[in-house]
C-alpha cells in the first residue's frame, strides 16, 4: 500500500453534485408552495408557477437517481501513471469571472482520463508517478461503459502504487 494523497467517502465524493439538487428540489418545492397559496395572482400565473415548479422537483428527482445509480453501483480501481496535470480556467460569471479547476490527465491504451480534483491534491501529485486511483464512474440512466474518455468528479481515493502496476 502507497502514500494516500487523497480519500473521501460517498458523502464526501458527492457532494458537489448533491447540493445544487437539493437547491433545485427546494426551489421547485417553493415554487409549487406559492402557485398553492398565493390567491391574489392570476390563475395563469399560477398555473405556470407550479408547472415550473414541478418540473423542477422531477428534474432534481431524476439527477438525484442518476448520482444513486452511480453510488450503488460502486467504485472501479485503475492503476495509471499520471501524464500531465493542469489547471484549467472556467469563465463562472457574467463580468469576466474564471474559476480554476484542477485536472490530473492520464491515458492507457483504451482511454483517457481525467480526473477532477481539489488543488491540494493536485499540488501532492507527480507526474510520470503510478498512481491507484478509486473513483465512481459516471453512470447514467442509459449508460454505456464502453467510452475512451472518461471524466472524473467523484473520486474516493488516490495512493502512490508500485511502477510495475502501472504497465
């Protein structure tokens, strides 16, 4: 067993995408509250609110079963050898806002990775270093494992492994 870099349980791996669900689930829930109780709008007004609302709810219903999926499905080990790392500029605002996301790429015969992670990982990691790398694959409704680019956001754990594994 190497060096751990990095571990995070499923509450700690999915947490990014949890939150703005249950942010959209709380907006479409209040949404439908005032469709219901605000009597002096317009009955199309109304209408409409809850309409959006509901939608809503099912919207952050069927991302909430996806990320279950991708939970109960559990996590797949890969042992690579870390090619490059990157931090990569996101415009995130109206006014010329970016934000930084730390990306950790590798790639085996079949596949490209690239592995999301948090900027103290990203700083601990080597390049040309093996490394096992534990991580919930992105599923879907309808998914196909059979890709050559995977993107990784929910990482459970990352550790130094010996170079013989990573051939």
């Amino acid at each position: 067993m190497g060096t751990v870099i990095y571990s995070a349980n499923p509450f700690q791996a999915f947490l990014g995408s949890s939150g703005p669900v249950l942010f959209i689930f709380a907006l479409g829930l209040v949404a439908i509250g005032l469709a219901i109780f605000r009597r002096r709008q317009s009955r199309g007004s109304r209408i409409l609110t809850g309409v959006l609302g509901g939608f809503l709810v099912v919207v952050s219903f069927v991302v909430a079963v996806i990320t279950l999926i991708s939970v109960s499905s559990g996590t797949r080990k890969v042992a690579l050898n870390l090619d490059d790392k990157r931090i990569v500029e996101d415009n995130c605002g109206d006014n010329g806002e970016t934000c930084a996301r730390y990306v950790l790429k590798s790639t085996t015969s079949a596949t490209a990775y690239e592995f999301h992670v948090p900027k103290d990982v990203f700083e601990k990691a080597k390049v040309h270093t093996c490394y096992n790398f534990t991580y919930y694959p992105n599923r879907g409704l309808f998914s196909n494992d059979a890709t050559s680019f995977q993107q990784i956001d929910h990482i459970a754990w990352i550790e130094t492994a010996d170079p013989a594994e990573c051939q």
